[in-house]
C-alpha cells in the first residue's frame, strides 16, 4: 500500500482521524494514494495558527512577498508535464488538458506575484482645510478556499495565489475526488519562505471539514467554487458570522450559431465547448442555440464530430475525452439521458457508458437534437459530455433563448455580422462574453465570473480580485501649521 499523504496543519505534515483511497477514473484498479482526513482539533489548530502568521506576512517585503508568488508559478509551470500527468490520472481529463491547467495555474501565481507590487491606493483632500486622505487597501485575515474536482489545480490557484497577494493567510479544503493535486500544490508552497502556518491543507470531507470551516466564526472570507445547493449553504453559514463570501457555481452556457456563421467554425467550438474535460467544466456549451437555416446542416457535421471523438483513457495518446470523474458523476449523467429521452429529446449519439479494456467511468458524447428550452436537460447544469440543439427562427429568438436561463456564466455567438456580434455582446446575460469563440476558455488577467445562480459576491481573477481579498481602509491626516 502507498503511504498515506497528510495535511498541513498549523505549519506541520499531520495525519488526521482516518484516511480515504484515491483512484483513478480511467483504470479504478490504480490506486493513486491514501490521503488523511482532517479532525475538528485540527481545523482549529490551523485557524490559530493562520491567526498569527497572517499578521507576520502582512509585515513581509513587498519583494519578498513576490518572490514567493513567482517561485510557486516557475515551479508550477516547470512542473507542468509531471503535475499535469498526476492530475490527469486522478481527474480523468486527457493529458493536453492536465499539463494546459498545471501550467495555467502557474500564471496565476506569477501574476499575482507582479500584483504584490501594484497596490496602489488613492490619495485626496478632504472636504475639511488643511486634512489629506490616504485611501488603501488592506488584507482581509484569514481565507477559506474551498475547491471542486474538475479543476483542481487552476481554481484553487486563481483564488489562493491572490489571497497570498494581497496578504492573507489561507485555509484550503479541496475536494476529496482530487487530493493528490491538492497535496501537490501545498508542497510547493510549503517549501516557500513564508510564516508557519500561513498555508495550511485540510483534506476532509465538505460535510464534516468544509462546513465546519465555513462556520467557523474565525475565518474572515471564503471562495468556493461548486454546486448551487453547497454554494446556499456555505451562504447561509457565512451569514451567521457575517463572513464575506464569493461564490463560483454551475451554469447552463448557451453558444447561438447564426445563419450567417462560418458552420465549420461552430462546430468546432461546439465541440470543444460541449466535450473539452468530457462536459464537466462551469463554462460548458451545454445549450447550442441554431437558426432553422443551418440547423440541419450544424446538427449533420456536429453528431459526425462527436461520434469521431476518442474517448480513452487520459494518459493515452490520442485520447479526446477522458472518463467522467467518478462512478456517482456517470450514474447522474446517464439518468439526465435517459431523462432527456423521456421528455421527447432525440438522442443522435453517444449518451451512453462504455466499456473499454481499462475499468473507468467512460461515456460516449452525447448530442440531443430536437429540445426545447424548457426541457430539464436544458434548465440544470448536467456537467456531463452532453449537449443539446435548440432550433430558432430568427436572432431575437437566439438570444431571447440564451438569456433564458437562471444561470449566467459564458454565452456564445457565432456570426459573421458585426451588428448581431455586437448587439450579443451587449444584450447576453452573462459575466462573460464569447464572439466566434468557445464558451469555454479564459484569461487570468481579467474578471471571471457570472449572473444569476451562477456567481455570487465580487468577481474573481485579474485586478477584480482585490475587491474580495482586501478590505479599504481611508485615513484621514491633518497634516498641522508647518510653521
Ligand atoms: P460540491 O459543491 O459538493 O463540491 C465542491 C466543493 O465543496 C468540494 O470541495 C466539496 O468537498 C465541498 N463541499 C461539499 N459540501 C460542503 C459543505 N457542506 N460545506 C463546505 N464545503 C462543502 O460539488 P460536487 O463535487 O458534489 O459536484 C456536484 C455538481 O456540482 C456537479 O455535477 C456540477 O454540476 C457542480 N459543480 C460545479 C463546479 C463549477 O466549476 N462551477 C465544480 C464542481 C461541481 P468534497 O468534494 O470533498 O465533499
């Protein structure tokens, strides 16, 4: 048997209660590792601690601050192959896709890293003679990070490499389906020079550890990404203590294909949008939005594309689509299949499991055509390799359908028409834009985040982070008779 990895609590590599088993997707005969469970004891030793070190880190260096955000990316995208390879065979996204988010994740941090030296305040005078104000901003304390599965290295970095920044102590609780990427990355920032204690890792369950965390009165922020009916909850918790919260949750992303589109171009990104990380990505194309002009033509090349994708394992050369994450995730996806079938939906392909020479959870790339926007598969976030057409008679109807969601991540256009690219642009109602781009796929260095169920509290990434990550202090200085 492996070793079993531990947390790092208070500064220390400890083990917790008990430990759980981690597999992988693609093969369950392959045991990643043992990972320890953290105890109630424990939690809060690292919430004293953090208590502490926060104020230390707070006194660092701007320098040296940097230095340590900038250590933790070279080595992340140093790293990338290996790391990647590790998260992809916990995860089950293909190996392009794991090395791409260890590397990604490395540009958070070195991001941040030049933010260090960006925290600029404002200066003014007052309303009163003779009195200045300094407007600047401060940390917040101590952050929770709670993380999902699909991508656990890049979203637990875009929300502990600013907390870091902007001079926080973080507690990280990552989910329990990827602990070995988790573990990974609290290595490499344990090895940093930054205060005992500082960072610390509770591997633990979100029932018993996340939600303990959440209410615990002692923590002065947290950042979950995850499901709607968690994202409540830790809302509801926060509340309690009048923690401040940001939340990252599902979402059900439209991309509209005009009568006006390159067709091969949309298909393409309705691919890589339905079936990149095999559908289970906040920023899926769940919903493709089609004019009645080129429906038949789109749905035609679109069921082609998806049956010539290779599902695989996600190591193996070649493969597209790995295995969903887990055996729970693929029994949910098939009941949204066979869901979808019942409420009239055509299955054109794929929706199905697979058996393959490895035990994983495999599923073939399912496209529904003939659905409508009020069909359950079209209303809640499935995060499955599955997709649905909607036909639409005109542009009017392809955004009215678009915006007719409770969610509001990413939403998609393809067209050739300035005015339809623009009046999208403006008029979709979501926290993120694509024109004649995937819905999936963004930048570190500007705002990401939604509307609706989809995202709760200030954005995330880019400069935006500082809005959840510091809190504004405005002093007033008189400055007195020189004389
Ligand atoms: P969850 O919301 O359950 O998990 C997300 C994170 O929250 C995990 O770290 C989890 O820990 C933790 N957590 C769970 N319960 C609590 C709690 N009571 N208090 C504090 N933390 C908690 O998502 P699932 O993994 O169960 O996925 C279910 C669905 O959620 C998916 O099918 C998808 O629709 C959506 N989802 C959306 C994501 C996105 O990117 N927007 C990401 C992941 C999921 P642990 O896993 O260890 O229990």
């Amino acid at each position: 048997m492996p070793d079993t990895k531990f947390n790092l609590i208070a500064g220390s590599w400890t083990a917790g209660v008990s430990e759980i088993e981690n597999r992988n997707p693609s093969d369950i005969t392959d045991l990643i590792g043992l990972f320890t469970q953290a105890s109630a004891d424990q939690l809060e030793a690292t919430l004293d601690r953090a208590r502490i070190a926060q104020a230390d880190w707070a006194g660092y260096g701007l320098e040296r601050k940097q230095a340590v955000l900038m250590a933790i990316g070279a080595e992340l995208m140093s790293r990338a192959e290996e790391l990647g390879t590790l998260l992809s065979r916990e995860e089950g996204k293909p190996l392009a896709e794991g090395r791409g988010e260890v590397y990604r994740a490395g540009q958070f941090f070195t991001y941040y890293a030049a933010e260090t030296l960006r925290q600029l305040g404002e200066n003014a005078d007052s309303v009163r003679a003779g009195v200045e104000i300094d407007v600047r901003r401060e940390p917040v304390g101590t952050v929770a990070v709670i993380s999902p599965w699909n991508f656990p290295t890049a979203t637990a970095s875009w929300k502990i490499a600013p907390a870091l920044a902007y001079g926080n102590a973080v507690v990280w609780k990552p989910a329990n389906l990827t602990p070995a990427s988790a573990v990974a990355l609290a290595e490499i920032i344990d090895r940093q020079d930054i205060p005992k204690g500082l960072f610390s890792l509770v591997m633990g369950s979100g029932a018993d550890i996340g939600q303990r965390l959440v209410e615990s009165p002692r923590i002065d922020a947290i950042s979950f990404t995850g499901s709607v009916p968690v994202g409540k909850g830790i809302a509801a918790a926060a509340i309690q203590n009048l923690t401040r919260v940001q939340m990252e949750m599902g979402s059900k992303n439209a991309l509209a294909v005009m009568d006006d589109a390159d067709l091969d171009l949309a298909v393409t990104l309705a691919l890589s949008g339905a079936f990149g990380g095999a559908g289970q990505k906040c920023t899926a194309s769940s919903r493709l939005v089609v004019h009645d002009r080129v429906h038949d033509a789109f749905a035609e090349k679109l069921v082609a594309g998806a049956q010539a994708m290779k599902v695989g394992h996600a190591l193996e050369d070649g493969t597209q689509i790995g295995p969903v994450v887990s055996d729970r995730q693929l029994s949910e996806n098939l009941d949204y299949v066979r869901l979808g079938k019942t409420e009239g939906a055509e299955l054109a392909c794929g929706g199905a499991r697979l058996e393959m020479p490895h035990d994983g959870h495999y599923m073939s790339p399912g496209v529904f055509l003939n659905t409508r926007n009020d069909m359950t598969i079209n209303r809640e976030e499935m995060f499955a390799p599955l997709t649905s057409v909607i036909k639409v008679g005109s542009y009017d109807e392809a955004l009215a359908t678009v915006n007719d969601t409770r969610f509001g991540l990413t939403s998609g256009i393809v067209t050739r028409s300035l005015a339809r690219a623009t009046h999208f642009r403006r008029n979709a109602r979501t926290g993120v834009v694509a024109v004649n781009l995937p819905t999936a796929g963004t930048d570190y260095h500007v705002p990401f985040g939604g509307r609706g169920d989809s995202s709760y509290g200030p954005r995330e990434q880019g400069r935006a982070a500082a809005e959840f990550y510091t809190t504004v202090k405005t002093a007033y200085i008189s400055a007195g008779n020189p004389a």
